[in-house]
C-alpha cells in the first residue's frame, strides 16, 4: 500500500522548528529538510528589539508555546513598558487570565500607539508556502505538527496535569500512533490552537513524536521485540519510553536541565526495571513516571536508544545513538510521518528500514 500525497512534518520546539517535506515520488534523503529558528525564539528577538526602542508591544493571534517568548514578556514589562495582549494570545503566558493581568499586561484593547505587534503562533504558514514556493514546490497536501502540550490548567500542577495525560495514554494501550490527533481532548489548548493555523492537520506531542521517529532507525526497530528503552533529550524536557513491538509500557519525564549524567543514568536505571515511582520524579522538579497496567509477561528492556538536540549528555554511557535516514534533528518529523502513515494503514518506511 502506497502513499502518494504529500506531507510538510514540523516538529515545533523551544530552540529550533525542525521541517521535512516528503514527496512521494523522492527518496526521503532527496526530500526538502530544514532547521529552523523557532517560532518563540523568533518572536523573543521581536519583543527584544521593541524593548531595545524602548517602544510598546501588542500580542496578536493564537496560543503558542511559551518559554523564550514568554520570557521576552516578562523582561519587556520589568523594563518598564507596555504590554497589551488579546485573551487568546496571551493564554501563552498563563492560563489563567488573572494571573496574566497581574503580570501587567492589559487584556481586551488594541495595541497603543506606536506598539510592535508581535503575532503570536506556532506554525507560519505564509511563511512556509514561501519557503517552498521559492523551490518550485506546491503547497503540501497534509499538515502534521509535534508541539508540547502541557493542558489546559489555570489552578493546578501543569507538570502534574501533562503527566496524568501520559498515564491515560499508557491505560488505553499504550500505542504510539494513538499520540497522533486530528482532534485532541479538549485539554490539550496548544494542539487545538495549531490545527486552527493549519490546513488539513494532525498534531503530536514533541517528544513522543522524537520517540516514534527513533523507532525509523534499522538498529532500533532490530530491539523493538525484545524491548527498548527509547530517550528524547529535548532542550527543555526529557521523555523516555519503555517499548516493546509499538506500545509504550512505561514513560519518565523531567526537564533536561535539572539532569546530568549520573543522576539520568540513575533515573533511567530505575524506570527501566520498573521501580521508580512519579512521586519521587515529581519532587525531584520533574513530571513524574507512570507504567502500562498491562505489563509484558516478561519485563525486560535491555537496550537502549537516544535522540534530541541534547543527546550529548549520554556520550560514553554506551547507549545508542539513533539517527533515522542519517538525520537526528528530523527525528520528531519522521515520527509524525511514521504515525500518518500507520493510522493510513501503511507500513513506513517502506520495506522496513530507511
């Protein structure tokens, strides 16, 4: 069974937008492939400039990721100067409104006079379409982002609230290509906001998209049947995963700065025999850890794999590098592609390895 559309794959992170245009009709080598600056770190150097000119801004658009933008916020306003925001872009900031206007920003007004305004979201898509107009190609038939999603929280723990996701992720079965929404739970505000921007689109986590596309590595889906512990080093979260065939049996997550190589070697011994509990991940700062109810008969995860922009952390403690079609940085990209084409019916890449 073959696919013949094609499909732009954008794995959105705090650093980088990571891009793959698959053609059908092309070798995935041969195919468009581009790093980026990410959309928030784009708009940071904005709200930086603005605050360099000592001039107001106005926050314009859709829910976005937050981190180096958010932060551009907050520096931008203890410098002294103006904020005003719409209520959806400025869910960015927090998801409590109240808590967004303590802040200092003024919600439900225009952008005062002589204010940048700065519109917020995490897919451009003029932009893109110029990028490939520009190389003679057409606008692509489906639209599959990776972006992380902490929920909808205005009151509680989003570390806590992200995490509980992943545990009913793990009770429905744990299989990766369920990660792949044309609707997301309602919850999940971010995704929702990005199927707004895109034409004909799919949405997946960022760091479960990086694990599925690790999965494209001959060597790694050579483990998949005797068990692998899958790593993403994200540049802000860590997620491992426990896999065996294509179901998560287990998930870890913690922020990538808050570890170093000993204590992710600790933390991943742990999760990967099974007796590590979230609550100790969640004291450590982390999100937590949770484990597949239906556990494999036999538990054994003896392999290991790494991928993400901060794989060098796990240099010389002997776990494997993954890099499908020779690309670490388009892991997530041929994770959501995989997962297209497995909720398609369609077994890729073709013939089993890239």
């Amino acid at each position: 069974m073959s696919h013949e559309k094609t499909i732009i794959a954008i794995d959105v992170g705090s650093g980088t937008q990571d891009i793959l245009f698959l053609d059908p009709a092309r070798e995935v080598e041969n195919c468009l492939q581009m790093v980026l600056p990410s959309p928030t770190s784009l708009l940071a150097r904005k709200i930086s400039q603005a605050r360099e000119k000592r001039i107001p801004i106005h926050l314009a658009g859709n829910l976005m990721g937050g981190g180096p933008v958010a932060w551009a916020v907050r520096d931008h306003l203890r410098s002294g100067l103006a904020v005003t925001a719409e209520p959806e872009a400025a869910l960015t900031l927090h998801d409590d409104l109240s808590k967004v206007e303590e802040m200092g920003v003024r919600l439900n007004q225009g952008p005062l006079p002589g204010a940048m305004v700065i519109r917020m979201g995490d897919v451009e898509v003029d932009f893109l379409e110029g990028i490939l107009r520009r190389v003679g190609l057409e606008s692509p038939d489906i639209w599959c982002v990776a972006v992380q999603d902490h929920g909808h929280q205005p009151k509680g723990s989003n570390r806590a609230f992200r995490f509980q996701h992943w545990e009913s992720f793990l009770e429905k079965g744990g299989k990766i290509e369920d990660a792949l929404y044309s609707e997301p739970p309602h919850y999940l505000t971010r995704m929702t906001s990005v199927l707004k921007q895109i034409p004909n689109g799919r949405v997946m986590d960022t760091g479960m998209a990086a694990i599925n596309g690790a999965l494209c590595d001959p060597w790694v889906a050579s483990k998949l049947e005797e068990g692998i512990m899958v790593v993403n080093l994200g540049n802000q979260h860590t997620l491992a995963a426990l896999i065996l065939g294509e179901r998560a049996f287990g998930l870890f997550e913690h922020h990538t700065g808050a570890l170093s190589p000993p204590s992710l070697v600790k933390w991943l011994e742990r999760f990967r025999k099974g007796d590590l509990s979230s609550q100790e991940v969640m004291e450590d700062g982390g999100h937590g850890c949770a484990y597949n109810p239906e556990s494999p008969s036999t538990w054994n995860f003896p392999w290991t794999a790494v991928t993400g922009p901060r794989r060098q952390m796990a240099r010389g403690l002997g776990w494997y590098m993954a890099a499908p079609f020779g690309n670490m940085m388009l892991t997530g990209c041929f994770g959501l592609v995989r997962a297209y084409m497995k909720s398609k019916g369609i077994h890729w890449p073709q013939g089993g390895e890239p």
